[in-house]
C-alpha cells in the first residue's frame, strides 16, 4: 500500500502532528489544516494530503523567517 491509499484517523493525523484532535476539528470548520473527506460523520485524511501540507507550513515558515545576516 502506497501512502496514495493510506487513509488516516482524526486521532493519528492529531498524533502526527502533535496537537490535540479538536485544533484538526477548529481548522476543518475555518478551512485551513489538512484537506480530508467526510466518510459519514468521521473526517478521513489521506497521508499523501497531510505531507503536502506540512510541506507547505514547512515553506511557509521559511519564507517568514528574516534571512540570516552575518556578524
């Protein structure tokens, strides 16, 4: 199995990500965290979704961050 086909739980994205299951909760309600699917009333994410968006807080924070100046 790919992560293409892994399906993940609110509880293991929280665990993955380290914040507690109701801030994925919150985000899904603003639009914002990881994309999911509603399959009945739980929210499934696929793993590839949660990477791609950690790789794009990853390069968001980068971009934030002032470039580093010498001594």
């Amino acid at each position: 199995m790919t992560s293409d086909e892994v399906w993940l739980t609110t509880d293991e994205v929280a665990a993955r990500l380290k914040v507690p299951p109701k801030t994925l909760a919150t985000w899904a309600s603003a639009n914002r965290g990881p994309r999911f699917a509603k399959i009945g009333r739980y929210r499934r994410y696929l793993l590839r979704d949660v990477q791609r968006w950690e790789q794009a807080q990853l390069e968001a924070a980068r971009r934030e961050q002032p470039p580093n100046t010498p001594a």
